[in-house]
C-alpha cells in the first residue's frame, strides 16, 4: 500500500502522483520497493512490434514486390533502362507507408495528408530553382503527389466509411490543389507535356464533383463547424 506524504491518504493501486493532492509519489515517503509492492491499477499494455503483419500489410507488400518486379521486367526489355518503374515503385511503397503508420495511429488521417501534400508543393517549389528544367514539377512530380494524396483519402474513407462527413473538406482541398499544376504548365511552357497534370486534374475535378454531389449539406455543416458560424 502507498501512502500520500503530503495528505497521508492510502493508495492501494500502483501510480505516480497522488489521486487527491496530485504530489508525485517517487519523490518522498515512498521508496522504489512500495511502488514495486504495490499492485498496478491497470494491466500493462503489450508492445506492438511495427512489423507485426496483419492481413493488409501481406496482401499490399505481396502486391507491391510483384508489382515493382513486373514493371521493372517489363521495362528493361522494352526501353533498355529502368526508370519509371522505380518511381511508381517508390511511391507505391510511400503509400503504403503513409497507410501503415496511421492504420494504427488512429484518426485525423486525411487531416495530415493534406497537410503533407501542401507542406510537399512548397518543398518541392523551394527546390525547383535547383533543377535544369523546373517545369518537370508540375508536369510530373505535383501531380503525382496530389494523386497519391487523394487516393490515399479515399481509401481512409472507404475503410472507414462510418464517418466520412470530416474529411470531405479534405478532398476538396487536394482536389483544388490538382488543378494547380495544370493550370501552370498551361501559362508559362507551351512546350510542356500537359497529360500526368491533366490527368490530376481530372481525377481531381471528378472527386470534388462527386464530394459536392452526393454530401453538399454535409460540406456546408462541415464549413459551420470550423469557422463556428
Ligand atoms: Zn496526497
């Protein structure tokens, strides 16, 4: 049994400060051994090892290593050289990484890819000074991003489709954020390959049609509650 040195109350169960004055308990009256005697308040909570694969990591890994040996297969032999193939490679396994930590970390998701994929679009502008072609951003390297992005939210939403009302905002901020790149390759590089930020745009415009569709009420409750009008 512990025992308060300041309000002299009794605590039958292990913890580290006083349930009634809040003091902590380690730094009087009570030696390392009373606390060990003393029974825990609740069991210990088991370690998740971070390679403990359940179904999804399986099924994804599995997917993702043929995936990446095909394409790489495939593309050697029909160009001589390896390139894209690392690249959709890489992002796959991005993705997968991105699924991977908040499955278990819980809600708030789509809240952190989106703000991911801005914090991204500055980086990589910041770094567009860097490289010989800069407009490669946003013909390939944006697009791709947003993409990944808004798949990413979707399926967070289709796995928990029980309350997808508070990430539509999400959806519409990515699906804004596709139509950026195309618009740029369209105003400064007429020589510009327009089809990957198009095909963003698209997908982009599509998933904010279908958001505004099918839950326009939600959104505006949603809008509400963030701005507490
Ligand atoms: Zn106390």
């Amino acid at each position: 049994m512990l025992k308060c040195p300041y309000c002299q109350v009794e605590i039958s169960t292990r913890t580290e400060v006083c349930p009634l004055c809040h003091a902590k308990l380690s730094d009087a009256g009570n030696t390392r051994e009373d606390m060990k005697k003393t029974e825990l308040a609740y069991p210990k909570r088991g370690k998740l090892p971070f390679l403990s694969g359940n179904l999804f990591d399986k099924i994804y890994l599995l997917f993702w290593f043929a995936f990446t040996a095909v394409f790489v297969l495939t593309e050697s032999l029909l160009t001589g050289h390896a390139r894209i193939c690392w690249v959709v490679s890489s992002l796959m396994l991005y993705l997968y990484l991105l699924l991977r930590i908040t499955l278990r970390g819980g809600s708030y998701f789509p809240q952190k890819i989106t703000a991911h994929a801005v914090l991204l679009s500055v980086v990589v502008y910041t770094f567009s000074g860097v490289l010989p072609e800069p407009i490669v951003i946003f013909e390939f390297i944006l697009p791709a991003v947003y993409l990944v992005s808004l798949l990413a939210i979707c399926v967070f939403i289709a796995i928990n489709y029980k309350h997808p009302d508070r990430y539509l905002l999400n959806i519409i901020s990515i699906g804004l954020l596709s139509a950026l790149p195309f618009l740029i390759v369209m105003l400064t590089d007429s020589h510009a390959n327009p089809i990957m930020s198009a095909v963003t745009l698209s997908i982009g415009v599509s998933a904010i049609a279908v958001t505004v569709i099918f839950k326009a009420r939600h959104i505006v409750n949603e809008l509400k509650r963030k701005f507490h009008v």
